[in-house]
C-alpha cells in the first residue's frame, strides 16, 4: 500500500480524524471566502498597466483665457521637466492629443475651447526602469496638483494612464440625469463634493460648463452707415484686437498649401486690465477706424456690448439629459470606494429626498433613484465608467462559472449513474477556490504593488475546474476498479487508489505550476498564472485528502462493493 496509502487509511479509519480534516477544509474555505470583504485580497477588473507614455488633461474654469491656461500648462512642463524618467513631452493647448487609446471615449477628439489643454508625455523604456508608470503617475499626482492648479483658481488636472483592458470614461462614472438642467447641476456638485472626500479617489471632476457672464460684440449696422465705414471694416477690426486675423498669403515649395500670413496685436494691446464692462468699453474706445471723409472714429460708437449667460455644453444619453461626475481611482479596486460614496450619497440625500435603491441584483443594481420629498421631481443617479465594465465582466464569468458547474455534474451523472459521485466530484474542483485566494493573499505580500484578483483569476479559477475534475475521477473510477475486479475492501481500495494515483497526479500539478510560472509575473495576467500555481496546489490537496473521505461516506461506492459480495 505504501506510506502514503497507509497515511489515508489511517485517517479513513478513524471518524474522529476525518471530521477534523473536513473541519479544516471547512476553516480554510470560510477564511479564504472573508479574504475579499476583509480586504485581505482585494477585486479589480485588470491590474495596473505599465506604458512608456501617460497623458496630462488640464481644464481650467470655463471661459478662461488661453493665456491663463499656457500658464497652468507650462507650470506642468516646468515641474515634468525635472523628473528623470521623462523623456519627450508634447502639449496641445486649445485641443486634445491625436486620438489614443485613453482619449477614444474621453472626448479629446471633439475638445476645442481655450480653457483646456493635453500634454503627452513620453517615459523612458518600461524595460529599462525599475518603477512601472501607474507608479510614476502616482508619485506626480499630488506634487502637479499642490503646485499648478492654484495658479487659476477652479483648475482640474488629471493625469490620464493607458488602459489595461477596454477605455472607459473613466474609472467611476455617475450620471446624474432627471428633467431640471439647474437642479441636476447642483446635485452634480453635491455629488463631486461627496467623492472628493472619499479615500483613494482622485482626480474628481464634472463634465458640465460653468455658466458665466459674458460680452457680446454686436455691430450697429445704421450707425456704421452714418459714419461712413463698412460693416467689414468693423469686422476685420474687432477680430484683429481680440483673435487676429489673417491678411495674406505665402506660398513654398515645401508645403501644398498656402501659409497664412496673421496680423495680431501685442499681448500688452490685447489684455485688458479685468472683465468687466466698463473695461471692454474702453478698449473698444481707443481702437478708432478711419472713414471715407479721413475722420477717425471710435470703435465704441459703433458697437453695442451686450451682456449675457453663456451657453453651456447639453449631453444626452437615451434620450435622457445627463452630467456625469468622473473620478478615478489612486491604486485602488473600484468598487470599494464606490461603496464607500454609495452609502454617504444615502445619507446625505435622504435629508432632502426620498432614496430609493435599484432592485434585485442587475447591471445597474448600484443605482439611487432620488425623488424630492416638496415638488416630487424625480433624478437618477447612475454608475458607470470602468466600474460597470468590471460588474459586467466579473458577472459574465461568474455565469460562465455557473455554466461549467452544471454542465460538468450533468455529464459525471450521466456517466456515474450517481449524483452522490458527481457532487463529490463538483465539490473538490469547486475547492480549488481556496489556492486561488490565498496565492493571491501571498503574491500581495511578497509584491511591492497591490496584487489584485481579476478577471483572468477567475479564468484560471474555471480552467482549474476541468483539472481538479479529473484528479477526483481518476481516484474514483481506480477504486470502483479495484473494489469490482480485486474484490477489496471500499476503505483499502481508496488509500490504494490515493496511494496509486498521488504520483501521477503530482506529475500533472507540477507540469502545470512550471507552465504557468511565466505568466505570474505579467502584469495583466499574472493574476491568470497565480490562479493556476496556488489553485494547483489546493486542487492536489483536497482530490488525495479530502475526495477519499467523502468517497469513504458515500454511499454509492457501497452500493458498488455490496455488488461484488
């Protein structure tokens, strides 16, 4: 029998022994389950991606200057300037970068006012450098925020990575949508404010247009006309002292298309010395066109400035008017700071209107339906962003999981002709679970960065199904052989079987953790490797341990021995 059969025996014999492996494997796979509300081992989607390239968006108030955003621009280079691992740098000011693989969903294509600007930023080789650039990124975060967005009060700046897996807006998103534009905007803000004090969340800001006053320049047709000038004149005059203007042409042989040539006042000649009114008029007083009789005549008197609110940017979404609050997460899983705002959005809402949450467990079962307890107007705030596509994902594997389970016990039914065989069977693959925790808990420990369990563990997890499945098989069909064709004992057969097989089953577990040793150290599917080696590990355990016991106390293996007395 060997001392390994004698080993299994020796527990078989014994209830007392057994009870306490099954209370063991029972302690194990409750501890390795409370691993992921206690934090122990935290979810994400995908881990972070080391890149050569980050970007940098900065947004000032809108209806701010390009000049003031040049100023917040430049503090940025000045301070990138001095990091070792930036190599090249490139900005966009008025635009957003040529599409890239972060900006396809975040709207850099279709940016186009004078309060933003983009700045690519180059790294040096990821091979060549020790620290990963979600590392870098961090690291520069808070020093980029404390010294640049002071500079005009209401900046935003977000440092932007190169997703690991598909773009999202970004890491969270809520839509806060209902049928009063004003009052979804102050429940926007109230909103931000209630991210922006929640842990780990960064870079928090709202895709709306602040509303301002402003100017606008409208030429007095009849009074033009009086005083011997021409609309085009007054035109031409206005865009050269606020835009520039174009006023020729150069052509060269190195371009297909003709260069133009601008006329542009000087910044001191532009700048006006604040925005109100008064200072606009004056500025249009010292700018004087000459008619058609050679007299000069002000700007001013031509020109009628009329005040008003600006018009901000509407967005829709299903036919819903919406604005949504991002916020991205500082080396963090997305839905433990989205529960944590979640439940402080409860609390501070319920105050002014009644709170209703999202029944039943859906893609959008995190929602607040918020209704207002004086006029009954109804909002909705919803979550989107990265963390909806890690809910879909997370809830597509876990029915793929479900699906594998069923059709694996359907099959060992169908070919046992037992469904006490089958669940042992089902019981150990579900097991490995336990490995696959807790190598993650050891990979967090001996990793300098947080090592999360992601959408490839739970591949590993469902891969290790079929391999935990098979080791249970191959213990149950060598017993049933030996008990029908040797006639031997139920008891004997197992530790025999557990005794004969371990090797064989040893030699496939072992094939399998060298096999996905290369992939424990990828940064996105290293989670797919650590499921592997550690749920390997667990798999082996339990199919020569703990499947003997339960073939022990099944009663289908009895029917079977009884059937050869």
């Amino acid at each position: 029998m060997g001392r390994f059969g004698r080993f299994i025996y020796w527990i078989l014999d014994s209830r007392f022994k057994k009870l306490v492996v099954i209370l063991l494997i029972l302690v194990a796979f409750i501890g390795s389950i409370m691993m992921l509300p206690s934090k122990l081992v935290k979810a994400r989607m995908l881990p972070g991606k080391s890149d050569n390239t980050f970007s940098v968006y900065i947004d000032t108030p809108t209806g701010s200057s390009k000049e003031q955003t040049m100023e917040v621009s430049q503090c940025v280079i000045d301070m990138l300037k001095s990091e070792d691992e930036v190599m090249h740098m490139e900005l966009f000011l008025g635009t957003g970068i040529p599409l890239d693989y972060a900006g396809l969903v975040k709207g850099s294509g279709i940016k186009n006012t004078e309060n933003v600007a983009e700045l690519s930023v180059s790294l040096t080789d990821k091979s060549s450098r020790e620290e990963p650039s979600f590392l870098i990124v961090q690291k520069l975060r808070p020093i980029l925020k404390q010294s640049c967005e002071p500079l005009v009060n209401g900046t935003v700046i977000k440092l932007i990575e190169q997703p690991a897996g598909p773009p999202t807006l970004a890491s969270i998103v809520v839509e806060v949508s209902g049928d009063d534009i004003d009052k979804i905007r102050e429940l926007s803000v109230e909103v931000a404010n209630i991210l922006s004090q929640t842990d780990t969340l960064v870079d928090i800001d709202i895709m709306a247009d602040d509303i301002f006053q402003k100017y606008e320049l409208i030429p007095d047709k009849e009074k033009i006309a009086k005083s011997g000038l021409s609309v085009k004149q007054v035109n031409d005059i206005i865009y050269l002292a606020f835009e520039g203007m174009a006023i020729a042409h150069k052509n060269s042989q190195n371009e297909t298309d003709q260069i133009n040539i601008f006329l542009v006042l000087a910044k001191e000649t532009k700048t006006m010395i604040d925005k109100s009114k008064e200072s606009l008029r004056v500025k249009l007083t010292s700018l004087n066109l000459m008619n058609q009789k050679g007299m000069m005549v002000p700007l001013s008197e031509v020109v009628a400035i009329k005040e008003l609110k600006s018009s901000p940017m509407i967005m829709h979404k299903n036919l819903r008017r919406i604005i949504n609050v991002i916020a991205e997460t500082d080396m963090e899983s997305q839905i433990y700071p989205l529960l944590d705002a979640r439940e402080s959005m409860i609390e501070y809402f319920s105050k002014e209107y009644k709170v209703e949450k999202e029944q039943g467990i859906t893609t959008y079962m995190f929602d607040l339906h918020l209704t207002d307890k004086d006029t009954g107007a109804k909002y909705l705030l919803r979550w989107d962003g990265e963390i909806k596509v890690s809910l879909d994902t997370f809830r597509d594997l876990g029915g793929a999981f479900i699906a594998a389970l069923v059709l694996i016990f359907l099959l060992l039914v169908v070919y046992y002709k037992s469904f006490m065989l089958s669940t042992i069977v089902l019981l150990g693959s579900f097991l490995s679970i336990i490995g696959v925790i807790f190598g993650h808990w050891v990979a967090d420990l001996v990793t300098r960065d947080t090592f999360f369990l992601t959408a490839t563990s739970l591949i590993g997890f469902i891969a290790l199904m079929g391999i935990s499945s098979r080791n249970s098989l191959l213990l149950i069909d060598f017993a049933k052989s030996l008990m029908e064709a040797h006639g031997m004992q139920k008891r004997k057969a197992i530790a025999v079987a557990s005794a004969t097989r371990a090797k064989p089953i040893m030699l496939t577990a072992i094939a399998i953790i060298l096999g996905s040793a290369l992939l424990a150290s990828d940064p996105i599917f290293g989670g797919l490797g650590v499921a592997l080696i550690s749920g390997t590990v667990a798999a082996v355990f339990i199919s020569l341990i703990f499947i003997p016991i339960l073939m022990d106390n099944s009663t289908s293996m009895d029917i079977d021995d009884e059937t050869v007395r």
